[in-house]
C-alpha cells in the first residue's frame, strides 16, 4: 500500500534519475521521456544542486504532474540516491523501476527497450556497452579502465552479463526481494556493481541489451580517483563473500518517518541499523 505522505502515483512504472548540477541536460531529458512511447512516472533525486537544476524541474512539473522532485541537502552520493529512489517505488506502490544517468550519456528512448524485455520475461534488464552492437564514446584511460573493471568483474564474480556498472536499468520490483537493494551501504559508484552481484546470485533472469553510451552532454566526471579505489576494494570483497547476505524487509509504515526530515525513506541496513535514505540520518 502507498504512504499517503507520497505523490499519487499515475502509472505502474517509475523512471528514476538523480542529479546533481545537471541544468545543461535536464531539460532534454524530461523532454526525451516525456517522449516515450509508454507512460511512466518521473523522480528527480537532486543532491542539492546549484545551477538551476531544481528550477527547471520544477517548472516542467507544473505541466506534467507525473514529474516529481526529491531536494536532498548536499552529495550524500549516488548509490544513496538509487537506493532511495528503489525504496521510493516500493513505498508508492509502483511495480517496476527504470533508472539511468541525467547527464544524456543514457538515451531516454531505450528505457522502453528496457520495459519490453521485461514484458518479454526478464526479472532486470540493463543495457549494456559490451555486447555486440553496444557502443560507448569514451577513448583512452577512461575507455581502459571501464572496459577492465567490466572483465574482471566477470570474471571473478561468475557473472552472467558483460556490463556489470551501468546505471541504465530496469527491474521488476516483485522479483526483487525487498531489501536487496534498498538496505545495502553503498552510497558510491560501488552501489552499481553490488546490486548486478545480487541481482545474479538471487537466480533473477537478467535481460542484456546493446545501447550506444555517449560521453557527457555538459560539465565533468563526477567519478573522482578514489572511487575507483574504493570500487576495487568492493569487487574483491564481493568476490570474497560469494552470497548475498539474509533478505532485510521493510520497515512497516508507522515506523518509517524520519524524525530528522519528516519523509518515509526510513529503511533497515545490511549492518542491523536504521537510516533514512533522504538525510541519511541514523536514527
């Protein structure tokens, strides 16, 4: 059941994207998925941006009520911010999450490739750079180590897929034992390559689909060098621990507001305690 506190949800699907200082491409993403062929709600995870990203997507909500915006205080970090836009879904009631970069290194119109293999059966589909017809603009350093991270993580971690860091997602939200995703503490780009390991472990049908990844649209990496030390250190951890860890359910709606910010983002973490994925409170 939906909390009332949550926008009234318009569709059984949710597109979730966040941001951070995205003003020169969050325009022409609404506009791509407004586009789309299928009907999907929309949420913004904004990690306190200050170039005017708010704003727009503000304005564009005015006219499109299935737009909605989550203002978080400060980069509490993506995996935090997919995290809570998964529990975000789950609270609303919706059956099915896409989510993808704001930057338009993603195309808005593959998310409903991404619906059709879940219509064709998949629990997740991803779509992924290294499959035959996949493409990517990166060169150099970025291209080498994007493409090594992708083998080793095959490689040492069994899996089935080829693309194991891509944010372009979609998934089930039945299939998902609740808990996977929502109460891991990932808040980098670690979350990426976690929730794939979880993914194949729980035996979930994951669906591989080629996109073409296009480099930035405006401003820079927000990948900076520590996460990719930080990254290495998760994937041996994984490689070490081979099973997914005992499946953690939500929180029951009279126990999950936040008495620091007041929203219902209030979940269980794999390390037995509690904290909301909106503040990132520790209640």
């Amino acid at each position: 059941m939906a909390i009332a506190d949550l926008p009234e949800r318009r569709s059984d699907t949710l597109v979730c994207t966040p941001t951070y200082n995205e003003g020169g491409s969050i325009g022409a993403l609404l506009d791509g998925l407004l586009a789309a062929r299928r009907p999907f709600d929309i949420v913004i995870i904004d990690d306190g941006s200050t170039d005017g990203t708010q704003d727009q997507i503000l304005a564009r909500a005015k006219t499109h009520p299935q737009i909605h915006l989550i203002c978080r205080n400060g980069k509490l970090g993506i995996g935090s911010a997919h995290q809570l836009g998964w529990l975000h879904a789950r609270r609303a009631g919706y059956s099915r999450i896409v989510t993808l970069d704001a930057d338009l290194s993603h195309d808005p119109a593959d998310v409903p490739r991404l619906l059709e293999a879940l219509d064709a059966g998949a629990d997740v589909a991803i779509g992924s750079r290294f499959i035959a017809g996949g493409r990517l603009d990166y060169s150099g350093w970025r291209l080498a180590v994007s493409r090594t991270a992708n083998i080793v993580a095959r490689s040492l971690l069994a899996m089935p897929t080829y693309e194991q860091t891509t944010s372009l997602r979609a998934a089930k939200l039945a299939s998902v034992p609740e808990g996977l995703v929502e109460s891991m503490l990932r808040d980098g780009y670690a979350f990426f390559l976690s929730c794939m390991a979880r993914f194949a472990r729980d035996g979930l049908k994951i669906a591989e689909l080629p996109i073409h990844f296009r480099d930035r649209n405006s401003g820079q990496s927000k990948l900076p060098p520590f996460e990719i030390v930080r990254c290495g250190l998760n994937l041996l951890q994984l490689a070490a621990l081979r099973a997914n860890p005992a499946p953690i359910s939500l929180l029951p709606d009279n126990q999950c507001t936040c008495a620091s910010c007041g929203r219902p983002y209030l979940i269980r973490t794999e390390a037995g305690g509690i904290r909301c994925l909106a503040c990132l409170a520790e209640p």
